[in-house]
C-alpha cells in the first residue's frame, strides 16, 4: 500500500481535490489514515448488506474507487448477486478492475465510468452503497439522485450511506473537527497536510447534517432510516425501502 504524500510539501496554490492518478495510487492508505474504523465500517457494511442481498438482484457501489468494499461484499454474499461498481474516475476504475483480477473476484461485475451529479440509472437493486460518495454529490442534484435510487430498488432493498457530517450546532461542530484532525495527526499526518487537504477539499466536499441527511432519504420514501455507525463527525445510515 502506498503511502500518501500528497500535501507533504508545501503548494505555491492549492487546487481542488480531484481523484486522478496521484489520489489513486495512495487512496487505500489516505482512507485507512483518515476515516476513523474504516476498517470496522467496512466490515458492518458487509455485515449488513449479507441480510439485505437478494438471489439474482443486483448490487451497486456508488463510487467505487478502488473496490475495496466490492471485495467485502464478495467475500460476504459471494456470486448469488450481481454487482455495478460507478466511479467518475477512470483511474480508480483502472485500480479497482486490477483488485478485483489480483484478488480473484469470484462474481459476475461491470464497472462503469460515470458522473453521479448527472444522474443514474439502477434497476432491480437489492442493495445500493455510497461510502463517502454523497458528500461528493453537488448539493443541487443530490435529491433527484436519491429519488433515482429509490425508483430503482426493489422492495425491502436499502440503501447504506457513509458520510462526513456538520455537527448540529457550532460548539459540538468546532469540537468534533478539532477531534478529527488529531486523529489524523496520530496517524502520521503534518499539520502542512491537514490544512492543505482542508483548503483543497472545500469547494469539492459539502457536508451535510446527520439529520440533514435523514430526511434526504425519508423523504424520497424510504420507510426506516437509522444510524449504524457514528464517529464524532462520521456517519453510517441504512436506508430500507
């Protein structure tokens, strides 16, 4: 796994974050530094998905990068499903296509180059996974996005959804980001990396509230909406329709 090094030096001028080939070659290692419980969050979802995974449906991960939790998935469900891996990347694509080869994938896949704001088609879907996608989405198209993968589901389909999140108040919001940037310096990062990711990310990544996000789903029709993982400004939701 290589490392990330990306805002290690200091940068004339940040621009926005984007996932080309540099993001691509260090992703695994830039999750596992900094999403806290990536691993244990990988895990809940396969946990998850296993009760919610139909015979002959399909399964579809919303910004795949570079196939990590499609390979939980298979290891959990196996080829009882058939699974859509969408990423507005061709580089984490080209990532993912050598995971799976390397790591034999055993069921049948397609892996598909394309960007979420403009829209999705999903059918006959058991299962629908954004992990650190949404926040991603621009906020003007997130709600027909939802509608789409709501239409496209079958019943008693759901949807799990990972996100960054604001606190709901500006105390709790200042405290859970400072909480989260000393998690990062834990985990190796500079004080350099951190701001220059931050200042690189801010026109790119829109968080919204936990609560902000649950009616998001809710109101796209959804009958049950809960909170399966929560990490001071981290969030898992499982959405069921």
């Amino acid at each position: 796994m290589s490392k990330d090094q990306i805002f290690n030096n200091k940068m004339e001028s940040v621009g926005d974050f984007n996932f080309g080939e540099n993001v691509a070659a260090v992703f695994d290692d830039m999750l596992n530094r900094s999403v806290p419980f990536y691993q244990e969050i990988q895990r809940m979802i396969a946990e998850l998905a296993l009760d919610f995974a139909a015979d002959g449906t399909h399964v579809y991960d919303l910004g795949c990068s570079t196939g990590t939790t499609l390979l939980n998935l298979d290891r959990s469900i196996g080829n009882r499903v058939r699974y859509i891996g969408i990423d507005n990347s061709e580089e984490m694509l080209e990532k993912c296509r050598k995971n799976l080869s390397e790591k034999k994938f055993s069921a049948e896949y397609d892996l598909v180059c394309a960007d979420l704001n403009k829209g999705i088609h999903i059918e006959n879907a058991s299962i629908v996974l954004m992990v650190l996608t949404l926040q991603f989405i621009r906020p003007l198209y997130r709600e027909k996005l939802i509608e789409s993968i709501f239409h496209g589901m079958n019943d008693n389909g759901c949807l799990i959804v990972v996100e960054k999140v604001i606190g709901e108040d500006s105390l709790f919001n200042r405290l859970f980001i400072k909480y989260y940037y000393d998690m990062k310096k834990r985990n190796g990062y500079s004080e350099l990396e951190i701001s220059q990711k931050r200042e690189a990310l801010e026109n790119v990544l829109i968080p919204y509230k936990l609560l902000e996000n649950r009616e998001l789903l809710l109101k796209q029709g959804f009958q049950y909406c809960d909170v399966f993982f929560k990490w001071y400004n981290f969030c898992g939701m499982i959405a069921v329709k």
